[in-house]
C-alpha cells in the first residue's frame, strides 16, 4: 500500500514540476515579447524600415509605382486638368454630369470609349471597337473602370487617368498594351 501512494506523489509531483516548467517558460517567452516591443523603449519604427528589408520584387514594384506617378504628376501639369484622385490612385475628372444616381456594384453599364497612352498614342476607341458592355464589380474589365463608373451616373462624361495597377499592370492586355502602362481615358456613359 505505501507504494501506491507513493507513486500517485511521484506522479504528481512530475505533474506539478512541468506544470512550474511551462509556466516559468511561457512567462519568460512574454517578457522577451514585451521587451522587443517598440512602445516601451519609446523607439518608433517607420513603416519604411520594413519595406527597406522587403523582398527585393516589392522594392522594384514601389519603385515602379513612384515612377509612374512622377509621369502622371508631369502629364497633369502639362495638361493643367482639374483632376480628383481616389484612395486607390484613379483619377478622375467628371466633364459631364449625369442624371440620377450613381451606378453600383452589379449594375450594367453601357459606355463608349476612348483610351490614350500617356504620351497621346490612341490604342482603343468605341467607334473602332465597339462599346463597352459590362456589369459592375462582376465582370473582367479593368479595376480602374469599374471604380470610374460608380463614380458616375446615366448620361455622363468624364476624363480618367488609371495608373498600371488599376489596368493591365504586370503583364498589359496581350494586344496593345504594354505592361506597367498608364491609360487615359474619355468615356461616355449610355446606361
């Protein structure tokens, strides 16, 4: 009988001993955290620094963006449009408003078109093309356009200037657009 209970103390005993182990482990774990922790020494880290140490592919894509933003800045200047920008870097300028609401998300969309180059080559029109029929937010047109539209209503005009992200980026279109191009473009909004 005193062997039996021994071993049920044994046992316990190595219970209690990991139970201590882990604690005194998990709690030294949370003291390394908290002392790598920035706002404690009061040392903020720029959001840049990260990026600094990033994968080599986003540098050349972030280098690639302010590139591209620079040639934008410079076309508008030059252009001297009155031009808003988004969150997402459309910018757009509405030169004929519409009647009624603004289109939404799963609307059809009826436009003619004309889509440039940022050095004035023209590589798409409707007259050449055919118009755009689309649904919004549910079909494979660029970004860029499906956020134009919903800016917009029946009836309207508007210049806009989709940066490579919002349009065919990486790769272009396969057809006249080359990759990391920047499209402007008229449209006209039938319905």
């Amino acid at each position: 009988m005193p062997k039996v209970q021994s071993s049920k103390y044994l046992i316990f005993n190595i219970q209690y001993s990991i139970f201590i182990v882990y604690s005194f482990l998990l709690s030294a774990y949370c003291l390394l955290l908290s002392c790598n922790n920035s706002s404690h020494t009061g040392v903020v880290q720029s959001p840049m620094a990260k990026i600094e140490e990033a994968d080599p592919y986003i540098l050349v894509n972030i280098k690639l963006v302010e590139i591209e933003n620079e040639d934008i800045e410079l076309f508008l200047k030059r252009c001297k449009w009155k031009i808003k920008q988004t969150d997402s870097g459309l910018r757009y300028e509405v030169t004929k408003k519409g009647i009624g609401k603004n289109f939404e998300k799963g609307e059809k969309v009826t436009l003619e078109y004309v889509i440039w180059l940022l050095n004035g080559e023209k590589i798409y029109s409707s007259k050449d093309d055919g118009v755009k029929k689309f649904v919004i937010e549910k079909s494979e047109e660029i970004s860029g356009l499906h956020e134009a539209v919903q800016l917009m209503s029946r009836g309207a005009e508007a210049r806009l200037i989709i940066p490579s992200h919002l349009a065919y980026g990486a790769t272009g279109d396969g057809n006249r657009i080359a990759p990391y191009k920047t499209l402007i473009m008229k449209i006209m909004i039938n319905g």
